[in-house]
C-alpha cells in the first residue's frame, strides 16, 4: 500500500473512532456508561500522586479536564484502531463493502468491554458505522483521490462530534430544569439567608450561588435512588444496610453547611455554603452499635478517607442541598457532611461506613496530605468596591468551622493599625461562614489592605503564611488597593 493511500486509511479510521465516542456520549451522555470513562478516569487513578497533587494544587479543575481531553482521545484513538483493523480485515477477505457493518459491530463489542453498557456500546458501533458509510459513499474508492475521502473522513467526524454534543445539550437542559418546589420550610431558612447576606456588589450571599466542586474521578458516579445503599459494618455489634427508601422515610432535617477544600488557595473559591437536607448519621450509627475508634467511609467513585469515629458522631447524611434533591457533582444521592473538618471527608455518593480498631490512610493521605482534621481559620477578601462618595468598600467570608467566627479586623496600612468589619449575623448552625464588610477613606496613594480573623475561642488566624500542601493555607489575605 502507498503512503496516501495508508494515511487516508488512518483519517477514516480516526473519523471513525471520534464517532464511536460521538456516538456513545450522545446516548449516554457523560456518565460512567459513557465509553471514555474507564480510560479518563484510569488517566488520574494511575498517575503518580505527586502529579496528582500538582495538577490539582497548580491546576485545579483544569488538571482533571486535561485528563478528561487525554481520555477523550485515547478512546477515539483506541476505537478508531478496532474500526480500522476491521474493515482491512474485510478488504482481505475480499468483501470490503461490509467493512463498515463489521467494524462497526467490533466498535460495539469493545465499546460494551469498555463501559459494560449495552446502549453505550450500540451508540459508539453505530457511530463509527455512520461514518465510515458516509466517507464511502460520498468518495467511492475508485473514483476519488485519497485526499479527497481524507477530508471527508475529518468532516463526518465533526459532524457526529458536533450532532453528539449538541443533541445531548438539549436533552440534558430539558431534564434538569425539571426542578422539584421547594418545601416551606427550606424556602423560610433560605430567605432569612438571603435577608442576613451583606448587599455589597460582587460578594456571594450566604448560601452560595455557584458550590464549588472537587473530584478525583473525570467522570462523576451516577449511581440511582433504586440502586443506591450505605452498608456500614467492620467493628459493629450489627452490621446494618440502608437504602434510599429507609433514608426517604426516616425524619429529615435542614441544616447550613459550610465546606472548605484543603487544597485551595488562601484566598481561593473553594469555600461554600449551602442548607443541606437529610439525616443525622447517629440516626444511622446507633442501631449499629459501633465499637472500634476510627472510620473509613467509602464512596462509588472509587474515594475512600478515614478520621476519628468521634467526628463522625456529629455527622449528617444529605440527600437534598437548597431544597432541591442532592445533585449529581456534589454526591447524589446521599453525601456524609462531617462539621467543621476540611472538604475532603465529606464523602460524596457514599455506599459504606466502615469501623475499624486501627487507624488507616484516606485517598488523599496516601498522597502527602493532612487533610481529614478541622479547617483553619479564615478570612478571605473578595470584593474591593469604589463607592459614589469616595469611599472604598472591601468585604468577604470568614470561616472557621465548629469555632465560628467572633470578630474581623481590617487593616489599611499594611498591618500596622487595625479595626473592627461589620459582621452578617449568624447563620443558624453549627459550622457556618459569616460575611464582613469595611468601608473607609483611601489614603492618597497605593495602600495594602490586611484582613484576619479570631475564632469562636478568641485564637487569632495564625499569620504565618503556608501553601495548601500538605495541611491546608494559612496566613492573612492581604491585597493592594489602588485610589
Ligand atoms: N466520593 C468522593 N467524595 C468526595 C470527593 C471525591 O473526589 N469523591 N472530594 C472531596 C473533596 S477533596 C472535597 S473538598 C469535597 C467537595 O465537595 P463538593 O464537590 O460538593 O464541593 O468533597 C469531598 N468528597
Ligand atoms: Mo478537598
């Protein structure tokens, strides 16, 4: 075979494995039946922790898309070259006009390999199929120049990409505007949030607009309602299993949670607060009689983190967030909140609590970090406002978990003297962010603004400054305001 001749048998076998995911994702969509998913998620699971860590200290959700892109065209790579070793095994046989059905058929079966998902595999077989049939028909071999059907080959492949993507966009907008009414009572605690938020211009209010999320797999779980259970056993006197249903009919409560990544920024976004709706794990735990001294929850993506089973004692199981069912990215349908402990160990789609008689290593832990214990104190800056009168406005959250927030200070001249922001009041809560706000006279020039908190103990937030890793950033925010 000549050389154009080869790679335009490559383009069309690419076409055809860009398809094949085309096709898979525009049934499945991106969940864990999609095609790309073991691959993408295998890219982070088997990469170094120490590239882990520097992809999420460095690049935070870009390092997981990067993944997830790598992911996305190892898979099209890897179809593409069943799609192609295919139809030249049916050029070889003498039959090359089947040679889309059969390679098609093999993308299916190495696509229900990949994803153990009949219609996934059905959509990526049919995918490929379409475009190598396109590519044929619209440049028979015979009568075209190979780059002629090369180029085709790149267009179909487009074409089902874009028809894919498109297609499932609308599909997913029309089901997930399908929001539930939002009981009373949540609705009441929501409002009064709202009415307690500062009205200062680019601030969050007190339950956040836009909740952060932090994952290790590129490809969230989707487990249902219908299949989803807790067991929880190891060192109990009975081991017990709960599913949805028995979540669904025990008495539910409400409660504003706030939760902070170890791995951010000082000043970074990955705080948030939300009302959370579900029930006390001891509502759980206490039939179960647990016995040991510490716990590893376990989660359906593969994410496992032990702590002390004390912090577990004030633990809850969420299953709503903001009056509506809990959502996908954040857990569903049931996540652990464990109060004023760091992100990391309030488990998300969680399917076991298991206790044990010795200390283990979490997820993260194995990979360096100190991140299963209590948050540090916190006051962030993240609105600077120049006012009509003159004045400058400066305003953010302050967190310290299960301490609170007692007081924030503002300093304008870079440390040297200090005054007191206003405060929002309380959240009702036991482990909520609040919000200050100060407003002051700019001095003529450049100034540096300081900001710092004490927790519900009287501490001072240390000033030290330290990055995220291993333990979580400490230091105070500080910002240079211009006049
Ligand atoms: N199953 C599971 N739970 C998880 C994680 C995860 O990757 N998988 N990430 C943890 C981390 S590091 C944080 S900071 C919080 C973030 O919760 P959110 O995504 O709802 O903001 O979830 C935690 N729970
Ligand atoms: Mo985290």
């Amino acid at each position: 075979m000549d050389l154009p001749h080869r790679l335009d048998r490559v383009a069309v076998a690419i076409a055809a494995g860009v398809a094949a995911v085309a096709g898979s994702y525009a049934v499945v969509g991106e969940s864990p039946a999609f095609v790309a998913t073991p691959i993408a998620n295998a890219a982070v699971t088997l990469a170094p922790g120490a590239l882990v860590t520097l992809a999420i200290t460095l690049l935070g959700d870009l390092g997981s898309k990067l993944a997830y892109g790598g992911g996305l065209a190892a898979t099209a790579l890897v179809l593409g070259a069943v799609a192609g070793g295919a139809r030249l095994a049916a050029d070889r046989a003498g039959r090359p006009l089947a040679g889309p059905l059969v390679g098609g058929a093999a993308v299916a079966l190495v696509g229900a390999a990949l994803s153990t998902d009949l219609t996934s595999a059905v959509g990526a077989g049919v995918g490929a199929a379409l475009v190598a049939t396109a590519v044929d028909v619209g440049a028979p071999a015979e009568t075209t120049t190979d780059a002629r059907r090369s180029v085709l080959a790149g267009v179909a492949a487009l074409a089902a990409g874009t028809l894919a993507v498109g297609g499932r966009r609308t599909f997913a907008s029309a089901t997930e505007s399908a929001q539930v009414p939002v009981p009373d009572d949540v609705a009441t605690l929501l409002s009064e949030a709202e009415e307690k938020s500062f009205d200062v211009e680019s601030l969050e209010p007190l339950v956040s607009d836009d909740f952060y999320t932090v994952d290790i797999a590129s490809v969230d779980p989707d487990p249902t309602r219908e299949d989803w259970s807790v067991r929880i056993h190891g060192a109990v006197g009975e081991e017990t299993t709960y599913t949805f249903e028995d979540i669904e009919a025990m008495d539910h409560e409400h409660q504003f949670n706030t939760l902070r990544c170890v791995g951010e920024t000082l000043n970074g976004r990955k705080l948030d607060t939300a009302l959370w709706t579900g029930v006390p794990l001891m509502d759980l735990l206490d039939a179960a009689d647990l016995q040991g001294e510490y716990v590893m929850l376990r989660a359906a993506d593969g994410f496992y983190e032990e702590f002390p089973v004390d912090a577990l004692e004030s633990g809850f199981l969420a299953v709503g967030m903001n009056g509506q069912p809990l959502p996908r990215g954040h857990g569903a349908p049931a996540r652990a909140l464990i109060p004023g402990h760091w992100g990391e160990i309030n488990v998300k789609w969680l399917t076991e609590i298991e206790v044990l008689d010795e200390p283990a290593t979490g997820y993260w832990e194995e990979r360096g970090w100190h991140g299963t214990g209590p948050v540090n104190t916190v006051a962030k800056l993240w609105a600077e406002n120049h006012l009509d009168d003159g004045r400058v406005e400066v305003a953010g959250p302050a967190y310290a978990g299960t301490r609170g927030i007692e007081r924030v200070e503002v300093s304008t001249d870079g440390g040297e003297t200090w005054a007191d922001a206003d405060l929002s009041d309380p959240l009702p809560g036991e482990d909520v962010w609040r919000q200050w706000v100060y407003r002051y006279e700019p001095p003529a020039g450049e100034h540096e603004v300081v900001v710092r908190a004490t927790d519900g103990t009287g501490t001072l937030q240390p000033r030290d400054e330290k990055r995220a890793y291993p333990s979580g950033p400490s230091g105070w925010v500080s910002r240079t305001v211009q006049p």
